[in-house]
C-alpha cells in the first residue's frame, strides 16, 4: 500500500511502537507530522530517516493537555494542508 503524499500524524512518536509505525510509514512515502513529549527524542528519530524536510513535522507536546492538541492540529493543517 503506497502513502505517497498522504499525511499521517503519529502521537508517542519516539516509543516502541511509535518509531516502528515511523519507519514503516515513511518507507511507503507518507508525509510525516510527528509527537512526543521532547524534542530531544524527536530529533534523534528524524536524524535516522532519509525523509527531505519538506515532508517531516516535529512537535513536541504534552498531549493529555488541550491547547497543545490543538497547536498541533494547527501546526499539522499549516504544513500539510
């Protein structure tokens, strides 16, 4: 199943499951919007995927509070339509 030019957001990006649902989804193409609580994480994970920047988005958020979810959902409308 090809994901090109899809936009798929990932919540707890950096975890287990996260980052193995990261590389499976950004071999198949797909526009990358993802989460976790630190930046820190976050950057270790993009700097192991050959994704261009143009189709990587990296928002660290503490989700279990409203107004981040919704800076993200903005964040991720702003950079992928």
């Amino acid at each position: 199943m090809g994901l090109s030019g899809r936009t798929i957001l990932i919540t707890g990006a950096t975890g287990a499951l996260g980052s193995a649902a990261v590389a499976a989804c950004a071999d198949k193409g797909a526009n990358l919007a993802l989460t976790a609580r630190s930046l820190a994480d976050l950057s270790a994970l993009a700097d192991t995927l050959a994704l261009p920047v143009e189709r990587l988005l990296l928002h660290p958020a503490d989700l279990t509070v409203q107004a981040n979810v919704d800076t993200l959902m903005n964040a991720v409308a702003a950079r992928f339509g």
